[in-house]
C-alpha cells in the first residue's frame, strides 16, 4: 500500500491545508477520562504534529510517531515537541509505556491486527486508546449545489487503497468507553477550502500518479469558486471518536 503523505510536497500541502480542529478532539477525549492530566500521550500517524500539540496542551506529556518524514520534518518545525519515526504496527516503545494512544484519521493507513496488538503492549493496565477521525460531510451553507460538487470530486479524485476503517466491535482486549459523533460548520474562505481539499490523500495521491500538483489545485479551485464569489462561506464537517479502555 502506498503511502499518499510520503513527498515533500504532500507535507507541504498537509501543513499548510489541513485545519486545526485537534483542539475540539482533545477536549472530548479528555471529557472522557474524567480530566485527569498528566498523562503519557502517544499519538500514532500523527502527520504535521497538529493533534499531537493538542494534546500535549490537554494532558501535559505527548510523543508524535510518524512513517513519513517530510510529514514529521514539518511537525518539527512548529515548536519543541518530541517526534519520532516509525510504524504503527511495530512501536519503538517498552511495554506499558503510555497512558493513552491516540489515532486521528489514521487507522486505515496501518495492518489492524498488527497495530492492534501493539497498541495493547504498549498501554498500561486499565488505560485508554482514542481514535478520532474528521471529515468533509459535503454541505455548504446555503448552497445546496455544493453537495453536487462534493460528488464529482470524489468521483474525480477516487480514494487511494487502504485499509478497513475502525470498528470498535471488533477490538479484542478492550472495552468501550465513549462513542461520539457530530457535525459542525466551519467559516471558510475559498483558499482555505482549496488548501484543505488539495491536502486530503485522494488528491495526493493521484498527483503521486503523475498529475501535476498546480492543475489539481487548478481544478479544485475552477470548481469551488462560484460558491464563494469574494465570501466567506461555512461548510459542514463530520467529527467521530472512539474511547476505549483496556481490559
């Protein structure tokens, strides 16, 4: 399975695209767990380092574990957090070493069973794993021929391989905790817009293919443009989480 994250121009895009909603997440997550802090955070797939900031704010101690470099050569670059390089399925870490592991729209870019049963090792008894993801729901306010637009694109730019998204279900060894799913409408200007779809990995990945990078941006934005005519425009977002807690 290929990586979409994987350039430097994915990085790029990524960090200058994608919006920092990793705030809201850990708030909720640490709803969940009652508010205590300090905890030992390590946020699996943690891209640009945006949720692993969060974090480390919520619970006072938080490690950012990527495979792509680019991705954690940027993260590096917005302030002194500890990152590191590495695979979900086999984490640099001794047993028991975190209180909670995080995974934010990362799931499905890692081998379940493998990350799993990693996962497990490395928390400690009775403690927690998070996995949240949040996506573009295809609403805009007062423009219903946006959903038209959201349709084409996703038929335009089909979703790279990757593998089944969480069930918690599914999860041996854990036991759920909270389930939340929302929707909220964001503000944004066309540009913002255009920078966060041309940072998702459909459109990555298909510049990955051989298209160039300034004509999808170009058509992204031929698309978009007649929604927003100088405005600032909200369109509607999906937010989910998972808590888990180990038995």
């Amino acid at each position: 399975m290929g990586n979409p994250f994987g350039s430097e121009l994915a990085a790029r895009r990524y960090a200058a695209g994608r919006l920092d909603v990793h705030g809201e997440f850990a708030r909720r997550i640490a709803w969940g767990l009652g508010g205590r802090r300090p905890l030992r955070v390590l946020d699996i797939g943690c891209g640009t380092g945006l949720s692993t900031r969060a974090l480390a704010e919520a619970f006072g101690f938080a490690v950012g574990l990527d495979v792509s470099a680019p991705m954690l050569r940027e993260a590096a670059r917005r302030g002194p957090l500890r990152f590191l390089r590495g695979r979900g399925e086999r984490l640099p870490f001794p047993a028991e070493s975190f209180d909670v592991v995080t995974m934010g729209s990362a799931f499905h870019w890692c081998e379940p069973a493998p990350l799993l049963a990693e996962i497990c090792r490395v928390l400690g008894p009775r403690r927690h794993l998070a996995v949240f993801d949040h996506m573009l729901a295809g609403r805009m306010e007062g423009e219903p021929r946006f959903a038209e637009w959201f349709d084409a694109y996703r038929q335009r730019f089909a979703a790279p391989p990757r593998h089944p998204g969480f069930d918690p279900t599914l999860v041996e060894g854990f036991a759920p905790s909270t389930r939340e799913r929302f929707e909220h409408w964001i503000p944004l200007t066309l540009d913002a817009l255009v920078g966060y779809v041309t940072s998702q990995s459909n459109v990555l990945a298909a510049v990955g293919a051989g298209l160039r990078a300034e004509d999808a941006e170009a058509e992204v934005r031929a698309g978009l443009e007649p929604f927003f005519r100088g405005r600032t425009v909200p369109v509607k977002y999906r937010g989910e989480l998972d808590l888990l807690r180990k038995l």
